[in-house]
C-alpha cells in the first residue's frame, strides 16, 4: 500500500487539497504529514507533524484522516489521458 495520498475539492470556486503521507525517519521513527491549502497558494495554509514509534499507530491516524477528508467533500485527482 502507498503511503502518501493528495486530495481536492472545490470550494467557492477554489480548489483546496490535502496531502496525507507517512516517511520513515533516521532515527527509525515515523512520520506523519499533513499539508493543506489552496492551490492558488505557493506556500500551504498549514503543515502538521506527528511522530510514531509504531508503524501501525501511524497507519491508522492516516487512514482515519483520509476517511474524514473524504466525508468533507475531498476525492483523489483523476488523471485521463
């Protein structure tokens, strides 16, 4: 499974997205990143950093934060060629 997802929606005719990934640090510790904003914005609204020593416990506060994007409004991007 991949760990780093993107979302977006619109809002007011603004698209905002949500970006959810899980990096594995030096230390041997995990990390956990969300970044939201407008992508009319060079820099995001906000970044939020959360250190796991279990893989798992990292896995689940991702999943449980993508599942509350989803019910907000926010879907993957799909690309057609």
């Amino acid at each position: 499974m991949q760990y780093r997802k993107s979302l977006y929606r619109e809002v007011e005719h603004r698209t905002r997205y949500y970006n959810v990934s899980i990096y594995l640090t030096l230390f041997g510790d995990y990390l956990l990143t969300k970044e939201y904003g407008s992508v009319k914005n060079k820099k995001p609204t906000g970044v939020v950093l959360k250190y796991f020593n279990d893989f798992n416990e990292a896995v689940k506060l991702f999943e449980k934060t993508l599942k509350e994007k989803r019910k907000k409004g926010y879907s993957e991007l799909i690309y057609s060629s």
